[in-house]
C-alpha cells in the first residue's frame, strides 16, 4: 500500500533531538482503506507501517492512557 500521500503526524510529546518516535496518520479513501490508522517508525519513513482498524486503535490509545500498558 502506498503510503506516500498520506498526513503523518508525530506526537507533541516528541523532542525535535531525532529520538524515538512513531507517527500516525489516519487513512482517508485516496488509499483505498479508509478508516484505518497507519503507524510507522519515524526514523524510517520509507519502511513499513503498522495498520490498525478504529476499533483497535481505540482500545490502544485507551489502554496507554488508562495505565501506560506498565511501561516505565
């Protein structure tokens, strides 16, 4: 799937050192998959991305706000 067009965004919690990142862009029907949410290492935006339905990205954004998924 070609992901070039998309919008990705990187979380405002990210330094602007070049550390570890993910960004996220949600996928709108110019990519044939409207609804999903693409995440990709933002080290290397030309590798692959991770696609999740809203479903299953909901309960990941839930879970780390509601306990971090016991990292740290």
């Amino acid at each position: 799937m070609d992901l070039s067009n998309v919008t990705w965004i990187k979380s405002s919690l990210s330094g602007d050192n070049g550390g570890d990142c993910v960004e996220v862009a949600k996928l709108g029907n110019a990519t044939g998959r409207p609804g999903l949410v693409a995440v990709r290492d933002s080290k290397d935006p030309g590798g692959p991305a991770l696609l999740f339905t809203p479903a299953e990205w909901g309960t990941f954004v839930d879970r780390v706000r509601t306990d971090g998924l016991g990292l740290g």
